[in-house]
C-alpha cells in the first residue's frame, strides 16, 4: 500500500499463528475416516475425511442411511466428480436424494433432508 504522497506503508507487523487459516477437509464417500483437530481455546473439531452413512430427515423422523454417490454440488462442479461431500451438495442415499445441511469437515457428521 501507499501514502497519499506516494511513499511506501511497511507493515507493522506479519500474520499471527492464529490468523493462518486451515485448507478444505473435502470428506469423500467410502469407508468412515475421522480427524480430530484442536482450535483456538480448549475446543476440538471432528473432522470427517470420509463417511458413508448419513442422517436423513424424512417428514419429522430422523433415518440413518448409506450414502451412494453425490449427485450435485453446487461448491464445486469437480466435486461430483470426486465424490466430495460438501454443505449444500445433493447425495444419492439409500432413501433417496437428499441436500446436506451440516457441514461434515467441520462437525464429522453429514445430516441431510429428503429433496422431493
């Protein structure tokens, strides 16, 4: 950045450890694999690398199903591809197609609802 006369600004100080961000998990379809991560404070995150089973709401009841295959995502269109399950994106589960609505790299669990 610049003055308004021209000169240079030098930075008054470089990135903190607690200012550096942490790349995508991108949880992929297959056998279950977890990561758990410690964060800021005396918390620790469950990160899903992979699942195959999903918590589906179906009209008031909450079903455990298989997941299948990951139909769309709205993220990434190379995630379908990949079969990378993201928040957002269309599964194909054992009780049909479903949208996800937690997000699986940050809770380690994928709940979705039924798309009609």
């Amino acid at each position: 950045m610049r003055k308004r006369t021209g000169g240079r600004l030098k930075n008054v100080r470089k990135r903190r450890k607690d200012e550096l961000g942490r790349l995508p998990t991108e949880t992929q379809v297959g056998e279950p694999r977890f990561r758990t991560v410690d964060v800021r404070g005396n918390g620790t995150k469950m990160r899903a690398l992979a699942t195959d089973v999903a918590s589906v709401n179906k009209g008031g009841e909450t079903v455990s199903a298989e997941i299948e295959d990951v139909v769309e995502n709205d993220a990434n269109p190379n995630y379908v591809r990949r079969n990378i399950i993201t928040k957002g994106a269309v599964i194909e589960t054992s009780e049909g197609q479903a949208r996800v609505t937690s997000r699986p790299g940050q809770t380690g669990q994928v709940n979705a609802v039924l798309v009609e």
